[in-house]
C-alpha cells in the first residue's frame, strides 16, 4: 500500500479532459497538492492509504471553475445601481462611488466577500482587475484561492495611481513581488481601449512580450464603444489593437459582443483568447458574444462573470448555464455550446487564456489538485442520466459542498475554513452603510 495525503471516492469524476468524459464510482489520490492518481475505486481500496479520507456517493468531481473575468471588489458595489446601460452606470454611478472609496481596505474587504461566494460556488481561480490589485492579492493569498491579479492601467488618476506611468510602475512592482507564488500570478489589465491611450498600451505590449504575461482588456462591449471608436479614430477597437501590436496569444479579449464576419479570421490567427460574460451582457444589454460561432472557428472562449455590480452574482454554474442557452438562441440552434463545451469553457479554457493549463483546468495526473465536488443527491437533480448535463442545466450552487485549491481543503461541506464569514458580512454591511449614506 502506498502511503498518501487525501483520497476522494466520488459517484462521478468528470475531468473535462478528455471532454465529454465521465468516469462513475472511480477515485482520485492527493499526494502533496497534486493528484497523484485517478482510478476506479475498487482498485484504489488495494493501492493507497491515504491521511484522509472522503466518501462521496452521491457526488461529482469537477476541476475546481475558473472565473476567468472579474472586479471582485465590486461585490462591495452589488446592487448600488441597478438597470442602466454600462456607460451611464459606469460614469453616473460606478466611477463616482470608487472616486469617493476605493482604497486598500476597500479592495481587501471587497475581495475577501468576492472569495467567499466564489469559493461556496466551486470556483478556485478568479482571473481579476482592480485598483489596489495588492490588496486583492493578499485577500486571495490569506484564502489560499488561485487568482491572476490585473495590473490595472487606465488613463485617469484614482488613489491607486496618479497617471499611466505609475499604474505601470506600481504593477510591475507587484508582478515582481509575486513572480514566484505558488497560487497567484500576474496579467497586465488595461481597462478598455476608451479608456487607455496608445502610448501606455504599446509599453504594456513590450512589457508582456518580455514577460511573457497575459495582458486582461474589455474590447468590444458594446456597439456604442465600436461606434464612439469610428468616431474618433477612424478604426475599430479591435483594428487599433491590431495596430499597436496587442493581438497575439497573451491577449484575454473580455466580452467581444460586436463581431463582424473578417473578424473571426483575425482573432484565430493571432490566437486571441475569448472571455464571455453572458449574464453581465444581459443586464447591461451590451450585446451578444457569439459563442457558437467562436467555437466553430476554434477560439478559445473562457467564461467570467464580471463584477457583481453587474451581474449580481460570482456564481459560474448559473454563469454556465446562462453561457450555454444564450449560445443556442444566438446561434438559432439548440447544439451549440453543448452542456461538456460550457463545462470547458469554465474550466480548461480559462486555464488556458490564463497560461495556466499545466496546473489547473482538468483532473489530470501531475496537475494540482483544484476540485469541485457537487452533491447530485437532491430533489433539484434527480433523476441523474447524465452528470455533466445535471450540473449545467439543473444544479444551483448550495449543492457545491467542497473545494480543494492545491490539495487544501478550503470548503469543507460548505464551511469556508480559511475565512471567517460572520467577520465578512460584518464588513460588508458596514461597507454599505458607508457607500449609502454618500
Ligand atoms: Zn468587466
């Protein structure tokens, strides 16, 4: 018998890769944050001893989701104005609100309540732009989450930095100081192409070659920023991009509503990574990624969130689904995005986009051990024919009950261990006393 940290028998393992794949009453073994083995549970009694042990019957197994676009501060901000087009609720509403009270302890709260959902949703990776991305990164190294922190650019003064050159500065600092963290890693996020001017972008360019680092940016959200762009420069976003060099692989191109027909060629032969974010789309009536069309093209598309002021929730299963009907209704055709394809989309190929597919994404020997166990055992899901199927189309995120992020078990049948929760809502309900009472 060989000797082993954790051993989680489960009804279901589904490892995304291969995808579309579903092995029943199977095993996986943990041996120091990776997995070590997956195997059918009857062979698994004979091979390994394991420290600890755990006995899902009813469960699945899923690779640990992958939020691959948030602000998870803005969860401070979920609910504050609700039912506006973005650039109203951007320049009316949001941008004041962080002018008056966006600041370290801001950020550290808002991300700490942000983790907190994500984590009792399954997600155990949050790709996030913010101001204060060091706050952030601290919230998420105290969780013990995987997170890519952004290293906002933008073109306007905010209490994190004074112009471009210091947002650059101050991200580098950061991207050095965490260089070589087991969980957090770094992408350069200039805000929009409306808000960041050609000078800083063409630095962040060089600097992500050098680095070889993702570099996170809304582009065409909505048809009025494409609009506004004609206008003023004569080009599309996504042209102007092209030109200052920022279309490539490292590219996390978030939203991507207004597509043309030349386009998809384009992004295919930069290889261009895709984040969707159906449900913040839908509430701010930006428009519709054309999901089904992009996965013919094989782009891969990765599925976010965006803030929870824009959403109003960090739920990736919901997010899953919404992803997977709206692809139908878009496409006019109920196949595409099949229920295994928005499973990638929130796994594999968030993973992907993030540079991150040799740790996390899938259940796969040597990866680390990012899992997601969902009880399938509930009035809501049963009867099971089809486990990917069930957690797509019919499971609610109260029947995620545990989280390993690098083997560490982080929810614990639905107890954060790592966060004090009571602690998080006092903060957050003083947080909103503050911001309503401005
Ligand atoms: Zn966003």
């Amino acid at each position: 018998m060989q000797a082993v940290d954790t051993i989680i028998h489960a009804r279901w393992i589904i490892p995304v890769e291969p995808e579309n794949t579903t092995y029943e009453y199977h095993s996986l073994v943990i041996k120091q944050g990776k997995i070590l083995d997956i195997l059918s549970t009857e062979k698994c009694q004979k091979k390994y001893q394991a420290a600890v042990e755990h006995d899902l019957k009813s469960h699945a197994l899923i690779p640990g989701l992958i939020n691959t676009h948030t602000h998870a501060a803005m969860s401070l901000m979920r609910g504050i104005a609700d039912d506006l087009p973005l650039m109203e609720w951007l320049s009316e509403h949001i941008w004041p609100t962080e002018g008056k009270f966006v600041d370290y302890q801001f950020v550290k709260d808002g991300t700490t309540l942000a983790i907190a959902e994500m984590l009792r949703c399954g997600t155990t990776t949050f790709n996030d732009m913010y101001f204060f991305p060091d706050a952030a990164a601290k919230a998420a190294q105290e969780a013990g989450i995987r997170a890519c922190l952004g290293l906002i650019i933008i073109d306007f003064p905010s209490a994190w930095a004074k112009d471009s050159d210091d947002y650059l500065h101050k991200g580098l600092q950061l991207h050095e100081q965490y260089r070589n963290h087991p969980l957090i890693t770094t992408a350069f996020a200039p805000h929009a192409p409306y808000t960041v001017s050609d000078d800083p972008l063409k630095k962040i360019q060089s600097y992500a070659e050098k680095l070889d680092i993702p570099i996170h940016m809304h582009l065409h959200e909505t048809q009025d920023e494409v609009q506004q762009a004609l206008d003023k420069d004569g080009i599309r976003p996504i042209a102007r991009m092209e030109q200052l060099g920022l279309l490539s692989p490292l590219l996390i191109a978030v939203h991507m509503t207004q597509l043309e027909d030349d386009d998809y060629k384009l992004l295919k032969r930069y290889g261009v990574n895709i984040v969707h974010c159906p449900e913040s789309n839908l509430k701010l009536a930006s428009g519709f990624c054309p999901t089904g069309q992009l996965s013919i093209n094989k782009i891969n598309v990765a599925l976010g969130t965006d803030g929870a002021a824009s959403n109003n929730d960090l739920d990736m299963l919901s997010e899953m689904r919404s992803a997977a009907l709206l692809a139908k209704v878009v496409a006019k055709d109920a196949s595409a995005i099949p229920a295994h394809s928005a499973l990638s989309m929130a796994t594999i190929n968030g993973a992907k986009a993030l540079g991150l597919n040799h740790l996390t994404g899938s259940l796969k020997k040597d990866k680390m051990a990012d899992i997601t166990a969902i009880n399938l055992d509930t009035i809501e899901t049963q009867p099971v024919f089809e486990a990917i199927s069930s957690i797509v189309y019919s499971t609610n995120r109260e029947q995620v009950t545990d989280v390993w992020v690098q083997g560490k078990h982080l929810l614990n049948n639905r107890k954060l261990t790592t966060i004090d929760e009571k602690q998080i809502r006092k903060n957050a309900k003083q947080w909103g006393e503050k911001l309503s009472s401005d």
